[in-house]
C-alpha cells in the first residue's frame, strides 16, 4: 500500500489553462492526477477522452490515475494505457466481466483499480480485492463534481478496509467525492489512503490548497 496520496481531479480545472494548471498541482507536491473520463451512458455527463489525456501526458510525470465511469470499459483499456494511463480504476456496475476487466488492465503493465458506487453492497468486492491495487468508494453518485460528501461513505470505508486488513491485503483505498480539507481528515481515519479532490483543488489558490491537503498526511 501506497502512503497517503492526494490526486487532484481535472475535472474541476480551467480547461482554457489545464497544461498550466496540471504543473501547478504537480509543483504543490500533489503525487497523482486523477483523471475522469465520462462516457454519457454510465453516468449522465460526458467529459473528456484519449486526446486530452494524451496531451497532458507531456506537462508531467506524476502518475496518471485514470477513473473510467465508462460502460464496457475493457473495450477501451487498451486505449488509456497507450495515451498515458498508469493506473485504470474500472466501474463495477459497468462491465459483466470483471475478472476479465482486472486481468486485461494488469496484462497491460496498469496498476488495477475498480470502483463501486454509494449504493453498492461493499460485500460485492470481496472477491476481488486481493486482485486489485485499489479500491474506489464513491463518496458521491459518480457524474459531477462539486457534489457533497455522503455520510454513509465513512462506514463503507471502514469495512473495505477492515475486508482489507483481514484478508492480509495492503491495498489503496481511494476515496472520491466532496472530499474538502475539513472533512479529509474523516477519510483518512477511516482507512482511506488515496483522496481525490477536483472543485477544492482547482477552486481558488491550488498551490494552498494543495499544500493544504498534504499537510493533514
Ligand atoms: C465525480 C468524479 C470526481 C469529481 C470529484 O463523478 O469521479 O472525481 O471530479 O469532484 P469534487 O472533488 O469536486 O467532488
Ligand atoms: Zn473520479
């Protein structure tokens, strides 16, 4: 397992400013830069795709944590670790074969992650867990940013992380969704170790905010 990690979500960045704010992030000390790609189908909004995320590729070397809220994700795998990804966290929900999913990802020399979100039973990823590197738990219905934190997350952390700890497993677990610098500190306690954070990166001063975040690690 990964130290405590922070990786900013573009998603709430400039898009007119994105290469110069990714720098940024990256100068601040943030270590990943989470990556949302929406497809319209698994989620209700649409974001970005191959290449943007391959043109960022070339404004820094900090890890690419490539978060697919994309039906079929295995079709397109191939396609993110070719235009920049290091790290791919595949939904759940969106795929009907995830061992084939995680197995893929890994053949591809990725670091594997699989998200569930808020109302997934946290029971569905105990199969799973000792194949993955990560874990995402939504704390948020996955689609927007800007949306605030779902209370219930906290208990849902604390049991993947005790299936975690009783399986032997140190694995990330990633946390995403209205994580602010005040509640980040609740996250962490509950066992999460890798926080996303878009609108309270990328909204106002991001060196502060940055610098913010890491200082509570
Ligand atoms: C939501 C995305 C998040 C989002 C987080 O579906 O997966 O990564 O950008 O944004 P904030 O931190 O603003 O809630
Ligand atoms: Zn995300």
């Amino acid at each position: 397992m990964s130290k405590n990690i922070l990786s900013p979500s573009i998603l709430a960045a400039d898009f007119a400013r994105l290469g110069e704010q990714i720098k940024e992030a990256d100068e601040a000390g943030a270590q990943y830069l989470h990556i949302d790609v929406m497809d319209g189908v698994f989620v209700p909004s649409i974001s970005f795709g191959m290449p943007v995320i391959k043109t960022i590729r070339k404004v820094t070397n900090r890890i690419f944590d490539v978060h697919l809220m994309i039906v079929e994700p295995e079709r397109y795998v191939k396609e993110f670790k070719e235009c920049g990804a290091d790290s791919i966290t595949f939904h759940l929900e969106a795929t009907e074969d995830a061992e084939e999913t995680i197995a893929l990802i890994r053949s591809l020399g990725c670091r594997v992650g699989m998200s569930i979100k808020p109302k997934t039973p946290v029971e569905a990823v105990r199969k799973y867990l000792d194949k993955l590197d990560m874990l995402l738990v939504m704390t948020v219905e996955p689609g927007f940013g800007g949306q605030k934190y779902i209370p219930e997350s906290t208990e849902r952390i604390r049991q993947v992380r005790k299936m975690a700890d009783e399986m032997g497993l140190a694995l990330d677990i990633q946390v995403d969704g209205g994580i602010t610098i005040d509640n980040a500190k609740v996250v962490l306690d509950a066992g999460a170790n890798v926080i996303v954070a878009g609108s309270a990166v990328f909204g106002g001063n991001i060196t502060e905010n940055v610098k913010k975040y890491l200082a509570q690690f």
